[in-house]
C-alpha cells in the first residue's frame, strides 16, 4: 500500500509527459488533463481516509532505507495538502478551456500546470530538505513558464524579476541545506529532528534556522520578502494567477510549518518570536495594500499577503490549537483564493477592465457570480459559519493560550480590514450603478461558472462541515506539536 505514496507526484508529472507529444490537439488535452485531474483527486482521498485510519506512510525509493535513501513520508498535513491542491486543480483546468485561450494551449500549456502539481505535491510529500529544494525547482521551472505563457510586454517584465527573485532564493537554499548538513551530517527531516534535539540551542543552528526562514520567506511572500508577488501574480492569464494564489507561496509556508515544528524547535525564544513579529507586519502590510489600491486585481493579491501573516502566526505560537487553525486556515486559504481569482477573472471579462472605477451594475445581468462573490467575501474574512471562520477561530484561542494578545488584536482588526476590501468590490462593481449594458459587455462568463461554484461550494463546506474535517486537522496539527510520531514512522528502530 505504501507504493501509493508516489501516486500524487507521479501521475501529474506522467500526464504532463503525455501531453508533450500533441501539443496542438487542443481538445485532447483538455480530455487528458480533466481525466488525470479526476484521478489525481481520487488517489489522494483515498490516501488520506487510510492515513487518519492507519497512520503515517512511508515510501522509502529504490529500496535504500532511511536516513540514506530518498523517503516520502505520507501524514495528515502533507496528503491533506496533496487533497486539497487536486480539488483546486481540476476547476482551475476546467476554467482555463473557455479563458486561457487556444494559442496558449498550445504551447504545452496543460504540461506545465502538471508539472507543476507534480512539483507541489513532491514538496509536500518528501522526508528530506535537499529533495524539498528538488521539488521547488520542479514546481518553479513550470511556474517560469506560465508567468510568461503569452509573452505580453508587461508579463515579461514581471517574469524577469520573478526569476531573478527565485534564483537568488534558491542560491540561498543551497547554502542553507550546505550549512545544515555540515553541522548536523543529514538532511533526512526525522533524523535532523533527532540531531537538533541533541545538538540544542546552539547558535550555528539558529543561524541556519533564520537562513531558511529568510529561503522560505521569501517564497511564501513573508514581510519584508513579499515585493515580488503583486506584480508576479496580477500579470498572468486569471487561471494560471489563480493556481500561483492558490498553491505557490503555500509550499513556502508548509517548508516553515515543517521545519520551525520538527526541526528547528529549540531556541523558540529567538526563531519563533521573530516569525511571530514577521507574521505581525505581514498582516498589517497586506491590509494596507488590499485598501489602497483601486485594482481589483491587485485588492485580490494583497490579500494573499494578509493570509501569509494569519497562518505563520500560528506556526509562532507553536501550541496544538494554533496548530489546527492555522491548518485549517491554509487548507481554507488555498480553496477560497481559487474560487476569488475565478471571481475577478470573470468579473473582469464582463465589465472589461479591472479598474473599480469602470465597473458597476453587474448583478443585473449575472446575479449568480455576485453572490458567488460575497458568500466568498465572507469566508475569506472568516464570518461564521463559512470556511475561513474555524481556522480563524481557532488561531485566535491559540494565540491568546501563547500570551500573543497583540497579535490576535492586530489579526481581528486586519481581519475586519479585509472584509472592507473586498465589500467594496461588491459594493461598487457589482452593485453600483451600471456601466455597460448586457450587449457591450466584454465577453460571456457562463462556461466560468461551474468551476466557480464548485469552489465557493467547498468552501461553504469547509464551514458548515467543520465537523468532518476536523479529525483530519488535528492529526496533522499534532505530527507538529509532537513529531516523535513522525520520526518512528521514517526511522523505524533507530527512532
């Protein structure tokens, strides 16, 4: 059963391969890509009902044991996230038929979003920090690609400095995995828990920690490292925008999660206070922006910035409560920022700009993405009982349990910020006065839909089904708060 394991990597980096060798059969791919998307989401249910029933997997490649041999390693949160990447994927597919265009699709286009699952998936499923920098590349090879896929002048600019930004980052990587395995002698995430432990608070070790902190920072859009993000994903097709929102700096976060619980949990006084000050700014800049500007688009990235900043909070207040909102939160994060770059996308197909200014009227001719919209202005402000309301919840109790009564005023009062972010969208380019009349608009929306509904509809579940979820949420919460669990589960006897 454990050969499963590679199942998530393997059949998105086979089905982009495939899909190399028709690159001008549109409607084929389109059929390939839904039909391994489906499948993809079949294998990873499958393997998170068996994990919560029978525990954390390993799959040890090659046959060469752990700590030696390349070892995926399958708990809650990783296949949680696995899940939850193909449950966005396939909708996102869906909406790029009737958006992202045939000259597009043509250029490999479906091979690279692929690859990039592949890439995602492998960073969360692998058991060492050198393979975990593999797998970024992987997924920021495919992510070049599509940042530029159309080539227009203005997303040629912003792939430029989104390349330069992710090369300088994983230079640093390197250094980092080089420092680490010099002090330590591994790279194995189990063992490099146990040798930390023995190690202690030792300097060189938090150095190290602060380095990687800045590698994945800068990955996952953490203050001050997020400057390359606004225009990296407001330039692309809304598909592609909405996959990078969705998914990429998400890896960044799940490396901090991962490293700042099992390995670099010793001198929590330094590492952990300065991500928790981290998290702080990161959530007062992001709200800043997402009121400031007048761009729909721009509104809708910022806001990603704000939910880098709730999440890592948790991860700073390092207690099991915490743990779990910030879990949920992510896992929220991911579906909710889909399901609200889908939303723009058509809201700007429809009124021909995403300029606030030039829109208005909307709900008069498309009642159904408007209220679409607000159910998902809603949850992504965290108003019970929609999806982004338990996690939020939940980092709040976690919070106020660590002594953060700071922060969680700061989170509340961004939180209610973010909610006038994109009430205003409502306010003003659906409900306002009408601007276009149904002939002149843009273009037709109504094959944008049902991938938006499918997204605003898990979403809802998220909240009103909290119940069902939340078993999943707090075992992977508790692989965090007590990795010995984790480490049993890859090294076996030497554990």
């Amino acid at each position: 059963m454990s050969n499963w394991l590679i199942l998530p990597v393997l059949i998105p980096l086979i089905a982009g391969i495939v899909a190399l060798f028709f690159p001008k059969r549109v409607t084929a791919q389109r059929i390939w890509a839904f039909i391994t998307s489906l499948i993809l989401i079949g294998v990873n249910v499958f393997l998170l009902t068996y994990i919560l029933a029978n525990g954390i997997m390993t799959l040890e490649l090659g046959g060469w044991e752990a700590p030696f041999g390349i070892v995926l390693v399958g708990d809650s949160l990783a296949v949680l996230l696995t899940t939850t990447t193909s449950l966005v994927t396939l909708p996102i597919i869906y909406f790029s038929f009737s958006t992202i265009g045939v000259g597009r699709e043509k250029y490999y286009y479906y091979s690279f979003i692929q690859f990039l699952i592949a890439g995602v998936s492998g960073a969360f499923l692998t058991g060492d920090i050198f393979n975990l920098f593999v797998c970024f590349e992987v997924l920021l090879l495919a992510s070049y690609a599509l940042i530029g896929h159309g080539s227009t002048k203005t997303q040629l600019k912003e792939s430029f400095n989104y390349v330069i930004v992710n090369v300088v980052s994983s230079a640093f990587f390197v250094i980092g995995v080089a420092y680490l395995y010099a002090v330590t002698g591994t790279l194995n995430m189990a063992q490099l828990s146990q040798r930390v432990s023995e190690t202690g608070a030792e300097p060189i070790i938090t150095v190290i920690a602060i380095l990687f902190l800045i590698v994945f920072g800068l990955k996952g859009a953490l203050f001050p490292l997020y400057f390359w993000l606004p225009g990296s994903y407001s330039v692309p097709p809304t598909a592609i925008g909405a996959i990078f929102a969705a998914l990429l700096t998400k890896v960044g976060i799940y490396s901090i999660f991962r490293t700042y619980s099992i390995i670099f949990n010793e001198d929590t006084a330094v590492t952990h206070t300065i991500l928790l000050v981290l998290s702080a700014v990161t959530m007062i800049i992001g709200v800043i922006g997402a009121i400031a500007y007048r761009d729909v688009k721009l509104i809708l990235v910022y806001n990603v910035i704000v939910a880098v900043g709730f999440i890592l909070f948790g991860v700073a207040s390092l207690n099991s409560d915490a743990f779990v909102g910030a879990i949920y939160y992510l896992l929220h994060d991911i579906v909710i920022k889909a399901a609200l770059f889908l939303i723009i996308g058509a809201l700007i197909t429809a009124a021909g700009t995403s300029k606030l200014s030039g829109m208005g009227g909307i709900i008069k001719h498309h009642p159904l993405l408007t209220w679409m919209f607000f159910i998902s202005a809603l949850a992504l402000a965290g108003v019970p009982p929609l999806g982004g309301f338990p996690g939020k919840l939940m980092l709040v109790v976690g919070g106020a349990e660590a002594g953060h009564y700071i922060v969680v005023a700061v989170m509340m009062i961004a939180s209610l910020l973010v909610l006038f972010s994109v009430i205003r969208i409502f306010l003003q380019g659906f409900l306002g006065e009408p601007k276009l009349t149904h002939a002149e608009q843009h273009g037709s929306i109504k094959a944008q839909m049902p991938p938006i509904v499918f997204l605003v509809a898990l979403s809802v579940f998220m909240g009103i089904g909290a119940e069902v979820m939340y078993p999943f949420v707090e075992s992977a919460a508790q692989t965090l708060i007590n990795p010995q669990a984790y480490i049993e589960a890859v090294l076996g006897g030497e554990a």
